[in-house]
C-alpha cells in the first residue's frame, strides 16, 4: 500500500515524500484510515514503529478545513491536544507536526516543565490549533486560565502506559473533565497493564483496537551482548569498549541520576566526551545535551529511563546498559533506541554479579538468549547459571581479516554469532552461550493484548458495519513493532 491510497491530502503526501518516506509503516497502514473515519483508536504499539506520524498524519489532514491565516487568537482554537510522558517525547512529537503540516496553515506549540512559563503563555495566548504538552505543565497552564480546551475535537494520549508510571492519571482526569464531551481520542501503549485497560475503558469511546507488536518484542537487527563484569571494573570495562571499537556515538544507560552525572563526568575526565540527561537537568541542559549528542559534538550521552524515553537519534548504532534496568521491559525501551526503522544496532551489556536475575528476567521476556562473552582482564565467573561451551581455536587469519574489514568499513567488530570469530579484537578469549531455560509463565508465553481485545473491541457488531472494521480484520496480520521495513533514504 502506497500513502496515496491512505486518503492524505496532496500537501501531507509532499511533507511525506520530503521526508523521503516510500511507504506506510503497518501501524500507519491500519491506523490512517481509522482515524480519517473520525474512530477513537487504541494502538499497541511501541516507539520505532512510526507511530507518530499514524496519528498526527491523519489528525492534520482532519484538522486541514480550519487552516486559516486570520491575526485573531479567537480563529485558533485550540482543535488537538497530544498529551505525553516526558519533554524529550514532547519535543519530538512538536518537530513530527510541524514537519508533516509544513505545508498548511495550522498553527500549533508544545509545553512542557523545567522552562519558564512565560513564553509559552505568550504563543498560545496568540492561538493555536495543536498543543502538544506533558499533564503538569499542562495544569500550570490551566491553573492560570492562560489556554481553554473547550474546542477540542482530538485527544491523543501517547506513551500512555509510561504517563501511568509516572503518576500522571490525577492530572490526565483533570484535564479530560475540561474538555467537550464529543470529541475523538486516540491513546497509544505499548504495554496493557490493567491499569492502561481501565484507562482506555473510562476514555475511549468504542475504539477500534490495532495492534502491531508483540509486547517486547525488538527488532532483529538489534545484536545483544552480555559482557559480565565485577561491578568495580565496569568502568573500565566501558571506556575500554568506547576506545576500542572508536565508538564514536554511544547512548548509556544508568540506573540513578546520580549514576548518570558520575559516569558522565568520570567518562569525561578519560577524555571520552559525555553528558549526562535526567530528570534532575533543567530543560536547556537536556535539550543542549541532546542536540550536542546528535550532532557528534559528545561521543556519550548518559540517561536514565525516564530521561531516554521519546529520544529519537537517527543512526544509534549502539546502546550500552552500563547497569541492567529494574524492569525487563524497559530494556526493550532502551534497545528500542537503536536498530530503528530498518538499521542494524548493538545492544551492550556490563552484567555484575547481583544483575544475574535481571538478565534472566530480560532473557524470558525477550524469549530468547542473549550472547554472553568475556573480555580478557575483565572475566568474571559471577554469571552462575551460565553454561560455558568449550571455545573453538580462535582462526588468527579470519579473525585479522575481520578486523580489516570491519575498521574499512568503519563499523564495529560484530561479526555473525556461529562464526567461529571474535566479536570484538584479539583479547577476546572467551564465547560463552547460555542456554535459556524454558519458561512456562503465562506472563511471558501469552500473545500481545488476547484479554485486552475483550476489554476494547466492544460492541462489535456495530463496528462490522463499517468497512475499516473490515480492513482491520483481515488475515494481513500486522508485523511485530520494530519490525519496519528497511529505512528509506531521505531527501536532503
Ligand atoms: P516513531 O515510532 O514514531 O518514533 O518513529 C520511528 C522512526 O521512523 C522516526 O525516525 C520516523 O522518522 C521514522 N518513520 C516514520 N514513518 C516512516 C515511514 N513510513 N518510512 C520510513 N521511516 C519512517
């Protein structure tokens, strides 16, 4: 399917081929033309599938018969509100509106915290039809009566499973009860907790369901690896990786924001340039940071979950766990950063000894293993539940022939994992595989969303009326998140 048959205007399709975009993503396959029929819409979805552009795509081409250019506030209501998680989201989901509505007159801004407020106030005071803001700001805003939500025609929650887990469902009802009763809403997930169900079930008005990833699953063409480590030496372990292989751009992540600023600056001192992103940075360091981090201006961007969710670096090809996240899904959030629409990403574990239940909960939720290898001076036997298989004699020839070939075609030492070669250079000495045990937990076996479908496709014989509810339903079953065909070279 081609995005001229989505039913997009000729001034969407210009901003679309712009950004040099051949083809629909599945979620944008399946959510366009819902959304164009004006349905509320419940997306499965993770970030790397093009999720943005499947709402804002459709929003603006609902949202094209109000463009006008008139001075007066009073022609700019506000018509759609974005509401997401982080700043960082918040930021890239403004720069997806004003690149896909370039070319229409629709006015919009975002707000969020950690900046004065004052600005903001000025810019939506002016009118504009799309605000995108994150629920405090948002409130601040409101408190203030500086912005009415009276006109708005399109609500879209994204990344709603992480506002939850921030705690934003007080401010979230807050704002609901402010706007007009009819309206379309549009929540995005990429998890269906209960809580995300009883959400969606308070909100959404009989959606339809589109789902395009299986919970956690990554894309393929992201490479792991575990390197175990003592916890002292994972310093070390890090600047040596970063040297070694030249990386030159790096996304690390730390548990605390302590941790974050700490490594920052000791990576600093060892000349590797870095900056740290958290929650604690005002919005301009964060945003400074960032830009720096994607111009290649710092080699190492350091950040903690939260910090990392929405960060949208084209080209990441590494992504370094310098300590394993809490919760296993948010290691698919974190890989989720590199090996995005269609490129190849690595991502690099530093596992210590007390991390060994972590990555076993990593393992079964992503249901598969994950290469375990050792660096020579950084061993460890922490990793107790790991079978060490006998290492093949390393071939001096291939593995030099790698090395050249790999360093001629700048990449990284990766090579295909049943190669009898080193990943990495000489000092390898070790290949460990472990074997993963079966799981039988329901939690990790299951499908996607199988309850979820009770919850949310309701009233399904008036939604077989409709011809969307058809094309939805047909055995074209949408690819699993990540799971994008491969990146399309854009126009300059
Ligand atoms: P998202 O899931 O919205 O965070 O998007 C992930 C990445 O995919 C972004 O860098 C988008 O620019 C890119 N993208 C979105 N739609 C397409 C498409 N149809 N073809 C190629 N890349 C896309």
């Amino acid at each position: 399917m081609s995005f001229e048959q989505l039913g997009l205007s000729t001034d969407l399709l210009r901003a679309i081929s712009d950004q040099g975009y051949t083809k629909p993503t599945p979620i944008q396959e399946q959510a366009i033309p819902v959304i164009l029929e004006g349905n509320d819409v419940m997306g499965g979805a993770q970030t790397g599938t093009g999720k943005t552009a499947s709402f804002i795509l459709p929003m603006l081409r609902r949202l094209e018969t109000h463009a006008n250019s008139s001075m007066s506030p009073a022609k700019h209501p506000i018509r759609a509100l974005i509401l997401v998680p982080t700043r960082e989201l918040a930021m890239q989901v403004y720069v997806s509106v004003k690149t896909y509505g370039k070319y229409l007159t629709l006015r919009s801004t975002v707000i969020y915290g950690g900046v004065s407020i004052d600005a903001q106030i000025d810019t939506v005071r002016s009118g504009i039809e799309i605000l995108v803001a994150t629920p405090g700001r948002l409130l601040d805003h409101l408190q203030q009566k500086t912005l009415i939500l009276s006109k708005v025609e399109i609500l879209v929650l994204d990344e709603a499973d992480r506002m939850l887990d921030m705690g934003f469902l007080p401010d979230i009802k807050q704002i609901i009860q402010l706007l007009p009763e009819q309206r379309q809403n549009l929540m995005f997930s990429a998890t269906f907790s209960e809580e995300i169900k009883k959400l969606a079930s308070k909100i959404l008005r009989k959606p339809v369901l589109i789902e395009v990833a299986k919970q956690n699953s990554v894309s393929e063409l992201i490479t792991h690896v575990v390197y175990p480590v003592e916890p002292l030496k994972k310093k070390e372990l890090l600047i040596y990786l970063i040297k070694q292989q030249e990386l030159q751009q790096v996304l690390v992540f730390a548990r605390t924001k302590q941790g974050a600023d700490r490594l920052a600056q000791q990576l600093d001192r060892q000349g590797i340039s870095s900056a740290a992103i958290h929650g604690d940075r005002n919005q301009l360091q964060r945003t400074q940071a960032l830009e720096n981090f994607k111009q290649g201006l710092i080699r190492v961007l350091v950040a903690t979950d939260v910090a990392a969710r929405g960060l949208d670096i084209e080209e990441l090809t590494h992504v370094i766990n310098f300590e394993l996240p809490n919760n296993p899904e948010d290691y698919v959030h974190r890989i989720g950063r590199t090996g995005r629409a269609g490129t190849k990403g690595f991502a690099i574990s530093l596992v210590g000894r007390e991390e060994n239940q972590l990555l076993i909960g990593i393992e079964k939720l992503l249901k598969t293993k994950v290469n375990i290898e050792e660096i020579k001076g950084f061993e460890s036997i922490n990793l107790q539940p790991h079978v060490l298989e006998k290492e093949k004699p390393i071939d001096a020839k291939k593995l030099k022939r790698n090395v050249a070939s790999a360093h001629s075609k700048k990449m990284n030492l990766f090579v295909k994992q049943d190669e009898a070669v080193m990943r990495f250079n000489k000092e390898v000495t070790h290949k460990n595989t472990r074997r993963l045990e079966k799981t039988e937990d329901p939690l990790f076996t299951q499908p996607y969303v199988p309850k979820f479908s009770d919850v949310m496709l309701i009233k399904q014989d008036e939604m077989s009326k409709k011809s969307v509810h058809k094309r939805l339903s047909q055995s074209n079953r949408p690819l699993p998140a990540l799971f994008i065909p491969p990146v399309i070279s854009k126009q300059k």
